[in-house]
C-alpha cells in the first residue's frame, strides 16, 4: 500500500484508486476466508472432539471432528470460507489478466 500511495515510488501516473480498491477487497477476502476456516477448526476439534454420530457420518463411516467438518460443509459457516476463496481466486486472475490488456506489444505494427 506504501508503494502505491507515496509519491516518489509513482511514474507521475497518479494514484490508481482501482488498484488500492482492488487490494483491499483481496485483502478482505482474505482475512474473511482465513477467520472463517480457523473458527470451523476450532469449533470441530474443541467442542465437537468426542464420539458424535451424524447422517454423514454414517455415510463415511467417520466420528468426532471429521465428521462434523462433514456436518459443516453444506451450511453457511462451511459454504462462506469457499466462496471467499473463490471470489479471491477470481480477483487475482483478473488482476493478471488485465495487465495483458496494458502491455505493449514488443514489436510495432505487428
């Protein structure tokens, strides 16, 4: 963020807003995916650590923390963690792409 906001590091472009924007959405997304999935892990290997017998578990044949990391994935404490990954997947490959669009081409008029 320091470089993008201090004069001396910019090529009198200006500030590019997108990109500080850009930024602090996949810095967001992050920190939401990050917390979510350590809240899971706590909530599973803390409270949920004993013998608990699910509908899931019957299917895999699990019991204690992995059966309810099963349990979780199709409600929205399980579903939250992937989209966030997925959107911050999606903006970094955007950002990727949409400096192609920027560059020069090495040789002109080809």
């Amino acid at each position: 963020m320091v470089a993008l906001l201090n004069p001396a590091h910019r090529r009198e472009e200006g500030i590019k807003r997108w990109l500080i924007f850009h930024t602090v959405v996949m810095v967001s997304f992050v920190t939401v995916y990050t917390a979510m999935n350590l809240h899971i892990q706590s909530i599973s290997f803390i409270d949920n650590r004993k013998d608990i017998p699910s509908d899931t578990s019957d299917t895999y044949d699990v019991s204690g923390p992995l059966s309810y990391l099963l349990d979780v994935r199709t409600t929205a404490l399980g579903l939250v963690p992937n989209v966030m990954f997925n959107l911050n997947n999606w903006l970094a490959d955007g950002l990727l792409v949409s400096s192609l669009f920027d560059a020069m081409p090495t040789r002109p008029g080809v």
